[in-house]
C-alpha cells in the first residue's frame, strides 16, 4: 500500500530502461567504426538490464510488503529489514551504473556524446 | 534517459480533487469511528501524503541532477558518487518517516478497521503508480 507508493518513489518512476531506442539507433548511426558502435550499445543494453533487474525487485518487493501489511502482528524489524535490503541492491545498482557510464565514454567520443544524446533541436 | 528516470505527475498531492490519498481518507472517516483515533489517523494521512510530495520533489530534483552529469563529458566519478549518496540520504529518510508513519495507522487501527483500510490504500498506491508510468510513457 503506502509501502509501494514509497517504493515507487525511492526507486525511481515506471520505466525499467534507461535508454530507448532511439538512442541505440544514434549510436549506430553517428558512431561510424562498426565495433566501437557494438561496444557502446552493449554497454547500454547493460545498464537498461541492470535496471530492469531492480525494477523486477522493486516489484517483488511491493508484494512482499503487501503481503506483510496483511499480518497484523508483523514488528517494524521486519519492514526494516526488507527496505534495507532494497537499499543495498539500489547502491550496488547505483554504482553499477556509474561504472557503466564512465565505460560509456571509454567507447564514444565528447563530441558523439553530444550528438547522441543532447543533439541540437531539429537533429533528434 | 537519466537513471531512475521518470516524470512524475505533481497533480495528486493534498487538496486536489484527483487525489486518490482522499479516498483513503474518506474510508478512514468510514471505518475508524473513534474520533480521536480516527483523527490521529487522518494526521498520519496527511503527513504521509505530504512527505510523498517531498519525495516526489527529491525524485525530479535528482533526475534534474543526473542528467546535467550524464550530458557533462566531464563530469567525475566523485560528482556521481556524492550527488548519489546525497539523494539515496534524502529518499531514505523521507522512506523512514513514512515507514514510521504507517506502522502507527497500522497500530492504532483495530484488526477489523485495518482489514477495511488496507484494501483502499492498495488502490492508492495502484493509482499513484499508474500516474507515474502513464507520465513518463
């Protein structure tokens, strides 16, 4: 119930991915070297996945919640226990993600980066 | 495209007439029929409701956030990791507020009135998520 309402709140909104395909296809289409293009998008598929993995959690978790929420008697101990748990995989998540970005750059270049991702109006 | 990314409606929070949080309150008047529970409750409720406004605003704030990082080439791995710490701080402890604040309707409402109560937030909480996905879709 209000458990999910927050959960949705802490982890963020109803999308499970990050990047759309659009962005997969400007990668494909402003990266010329076919194997650096590879590289970045397989990067991206990689945190769209991460995400997907904690959107899945975060779903299971609401229904363990709401499970909870049906025991009368279930002490805050537990409810803490689950959000802490939540928690920990939304750092290694977060972290994960932070990673990938900085692979990110490692296969696109500043300007790409710019055309990929923040094109000037018109260009998207 | 920015982690956790989502635009979330600000149009259901206290006082406007979508707001599916009045439903809950509507049943609390319905099911709790001690008045001063019943208040204390409806207290609860509301200092709920606005610390989801709050978390709303945190979300959008650090989506603003992450996104200027993301499109800055040269943004470090410090600028990441402290604006993450400083956003997973503000969410946990608005989620321990509220965490605090259902226990107590949990423990102040009667087996009989929470089975009535529980259903309504559960429609709550569906409406509110459907409001989040259907804005960023």
């Amino acid at each position: 119930m209000l458990m999910a309402i927050l959960l949705a709140s802490l982890l963020g909104g109803g999308s499970a991915e990050l990047f759309v395909r659009d962005d997969f296809r400007a990668v494909e289409r402003i990266i010329e070297e076919p194997e650096r293009a590879a590289a970045a998008t397989a990067t991206m598929q990689r945190i769209n996945n991460r995400l997907n993995g904690l959107f899945n959690q975060r779903r299971e978790l609401v229904a363990s919640l709401v499970a909870l929420d049906l025991d009368v008697d279930a002490s805050a101990d537990v409810y803490e226990k689950h959000f802490d748990e939540l928690w920990l995989r939304r750092e290694q998540a977060t972290d994960g993600y932070v990673r990938d970005v900085f692979e990110m750059r490692e296969h696109i270049s500043r300007e790409e980066w710019a055309a990929i991702f923040d094109p000037p109006e018109g260009d998207e | 495209m920015i982690m956790g990314a989502a635009v979330i409606s600000c149009s259901t929070f206290k006082g406007d007439p979508g707001n599916p949080m009045d439903g809950l309150r509507e049943q609390v008047a319905a099911s709790v029929l001690d008045e001063e529970r019943a208040q204390s409750i409806l207290s609860s409720v509301d200092r709920i409701d606005e610390l989801l406004a709050e978390s709303t605003n945190i979300l959008v704030q650090a989506q603003n956030n992450e996104r200027v990082l993301f499109l800055n080439y040269d943004s470090t791995r410090e600028e990441y990791q402290a604006l993450m710490a400083s956003e997973r701080g503000e969410r946990r402890e608005v989620q321990e507020q509220i965490l605090a604040l259902h226990l107590s309707i949990k423990s102040q409402a009667t087996a009989e009135e929470w089975g009535e109560l529980r259903p309504v937030m559960v429609d709550v909480v569906a409406s509110r998520i459907e409001a989040m996905t259907s804005e960023y879709n």
